[in-house]
C-alpha cells in the first residue's frame, strides 16, 4: 500500500495530509505501508513530531513503515534532525545547529526530556541570540507542553517532540505531539461537556476551565502559553482529534479538520527578534504571593 | 515557637529544573508534613532555574485543599524567585484558591460556554 506525501508545513494543509496518512491505514493491521515522498518538496522540521506520531502508530499495530522516493533537500533535513534514523538511515551532524533533535519519550521522561530541551537548544552556541528572558520563556513553555501532554493525555504509546530554529523567518518552532485520548474526549470524560473537537481545545484554552479534578489545582499551562506568545508575537497552534485551533497576532481561530489525529499536538512558534525583557508592570514581593 | 524549616526544591528535586508535576508532590509532601507538624516553612528557590505552573500547581497550589488560606499566608514564606517566577506562582495561587473555594465554577464555567441556562 503506498500514500503519496506532499508538501509539510505547519499549517492545517500539511496537517489535512498527515491525517489523510492515519485516516488511511488507521485500521490496517501487519501491513507493509510506504509513504512515497517523491512529491514532497518541502517539510517543516518541527512538523516531524506529528508525523513520527502517527508513523509510531501504525508501526505499534504491526505494520512496517518505510519512506521512499525522499529529495535530497528534505531527506537532508530529515537526517539533520535524526527523525530518519528512526527508519534505518544513518545520523547526519547538524553543521548550522538549526534543529531541535526529534526524539520520543514515554511519560515518566519529565527529566529527560528537560536535560533534552537544556542540551539541545539551551546551550547551544549555534541557536539564536536571545535575551535571557525571552530563553528562559521558551524553555518554560516547552515544558508547559510537555507536562500538559503528561497530566492530560493518558497516552500509552508516548510523546514525541522536534523542533527547528527558521533563520530568515526569526522563528523558532517546537511541537509535542501525543498519542492519547485528546482535548476533546478529555473535556468530556471529566466536565461532562459534549464540544466540537474545535470547539474543546478553545474550551481549554479560555480562563478558568479546566479539565482537572482532585487534589491539585490546574488549568494554567496553555494560557501561560497564550499569554507568552500573545506578548511576543509568535503563534501557538494546537490540533487534537478532529480540530484545529490557533492563536496569532492576538488572534484566534478554529475549525474542523476533515479526520482526526489520533491524539494532541501542541506547536509553540516564537518570534526570535524579540528584544522585550518580559518584566512586570507591576513589581511583585515575595509577600505578596499568599 | 516552632522552629522555621528552609525547603529547598532544588535539594528535593535534585536538579534545577522543577518542571514536572511528581517533582512537585515530592516537594508538597515536605511542605505538608512540616506545616503538619506546626513548624513555619520558607521554600527557597536558590539555584533553580525553570518552573512549571504543573510544578508548582503541585508543589504549593495543592496546599490550598489542605490548609486553609489564613494558616499558608501565617507560615509559609517563599525566596529567591525572580520577578516573572514570582508572577506565575502568584497565578498558581490564585487559581489554587479559586480552584477550592468556588466547587460550582465548573458548571459556571460550562453554562457559559453552552450559553444555556443551569436546566
């Protein structure tokens, strides 16, 4: 069975063909599946996290995945990143340091996955000059996301994470993609209400909702998010089961996608030419908290 | 007078990266037993270099289902944040507070994005 892959960006059209890829072969079972890339002539890197998501999917029912017929350009930033070691090509060394490694972790991996984002963008010399605010931001909200996809998404299957510094753009991309129950059945399961999967993630995303329950308190980790890209003009784009969903310039929009991804993927874009030093209008004090 | 215990999420965690939702029930639970055991706490921050509202929602947020607002404003201190750390666990406070006082806000919350009435 062959699927013919196009162009990858991060927008809902490379999300429409990466579903179109799990719609197709979601209920196939031991069998052999290529995704033939001879079309495909671009790939946003950081959209490896969905892709190796779905990949990692129909890989866990027992079929055998291969990717054939990529372009040199886009099987060189593949390698870059180490997502095609995954599919048995050898490890390239990223000479320009624009990649964020894609990488899956299991849930427990809170620590790995932060000495992962310490070592692999932090202290990097390669990546882009930022203030030690605006680092410091970035760091915090791909944990954000992470610990969202940990506490939210009762994935079994794992979390998978890439992202790629786009020099001529001034943006840095990253996206955690699951593979569990997403927004919208979440928001179901623990409030009861019955949302559009669009509809869900917005839901999530506003004020005080929240889909936790018992003894500790949540519902912060997306609109810090919100607040942080809202403040430095980058974008968060979240697309879970059937809906899309994201927020630029201030701006938000959401809508269905034709078929669902089988679970959350969060992307965080930030705009690298911000030179805010994000300090606070109002001077907080430690006695102030309580 | 009880004595004023120091805790240190940085020696509790054992790194200074307190992102991760089970590193802060580790430091919650520290916290607990000493206020438990009546003894005034300050956390300090020192040497920790990223916070998560999921850690701190764990860590001091959760104390607001176990304290109540008067005995943590009374005995529980925090040092060594930088401004915008201060910023978000003044979020996570008052979310916590919010989150344990007001039970019927989840359906507030659900009316209103329903638009319908509490039928």
């Amino acid at each position: 069975m062959k699927y013919p892959l196009t162009d990858i960006r991060h927008n809902p059209t490379g999300f429409e063909t990466l579903i179109g890829l799990y719609a197709k072969y979601a209920s196939s079972k031991f069998t052999k599946i290529e995704v033939d890339m001879g079309h495909t002539t671009w790939f946003d890197a950081d959209m490896c996290a969905p892709f190796g998501a779905i990949l990692y999917c129909l890989g866990a029912q027992g079929n055998r995945i291969s990717l054939t017929q990529i372009r040199p350009d886009v099987e060189r930033i593949l390698t870059k990143n180490g997502f095609l070691t995954h599919y048995g090509r050898a490890a390239l060394r990223d000479t320009y340091g624009t990649t964020i490694p894609y990488q899956r972790f299991d849930v427990k991996d809170d620590r790995y996955f932060a000495a992962y984002v310490e070592n692999k963008f932090v202290r990097r010399m390669e990546m882009p000059k930022m203030s030690a605010a605006l680092t410091k931001r970035f760091r915090e909200s791909v944990f954000e996301i992470f610990s969202n996809a940990v506490l939210h998404s009762q994935t079994t299957l794992g979390i998978f994470s890439c992202g790629q510094f786009f020099p001529k753009r001034n943006t840095l991309d990253f996206s955690v993609a699951d593979l569990g129950i997403g927004i919208r059945r979440n928001v179901k399961e623990h409030t009861g209400l019955v949302l559009s999967p669009d509809e869900a993630i917005d839901w999530a995303t506003q004020g005080r909702n929240t889909t936790k329950r018992g003894p500790i308190p949540g519902g912060l980790g997306l609109k810090l998010l919100s607040d942080f890209v809202s403040k430095n003009g980058g974008r968060i784009q979240i697309v879970s089961d059937a809906g899309y969903w994201t927020l630029e310039k201030g701006k938000v929009d959401h809508f269905p996608l034709s078929a669902e991804f089988p679970g959350t993927v969060v992307t965080v874009e930030i705009n690298t030419a911000d030179k805010q030093s994000y300090s606070l209008s109002s001077e907080l004090t430690e006695s102030d908290i309580f | 007078m009880s004595k004023e215990l120091t805790i240190s999420p940085f020696e509790v965690v054992g790194s200074p990266l307190c992102v991760a939702s089970d590193d802060g029930q580790k430091v919650f639970e520290r916290i607990q037993a000493a206020l438990d055991a009546g003894h005034p706490v300050t956390v300090s921050f020192k040497n920790v270099t990223s916070l998560t509202s999921a850690f701190l929602n764990a860590a001091i947020g959760q104390l607001y289902g176990r304290f109540s607002e008067k005995d943590i404003k009374a005995k529980l201190k925090v040092a060594h944040l930088a401004q915008e750390d201060l910023a978000l666990l003044k979020r996570v406070v008052d979310t916590a507070k919010a989150y344990f006082k007001d039970p019927d806000r989840f359906r507030q919350a659900e009316r209103a994005v329903l638009g319908g009435s509490d039928a």
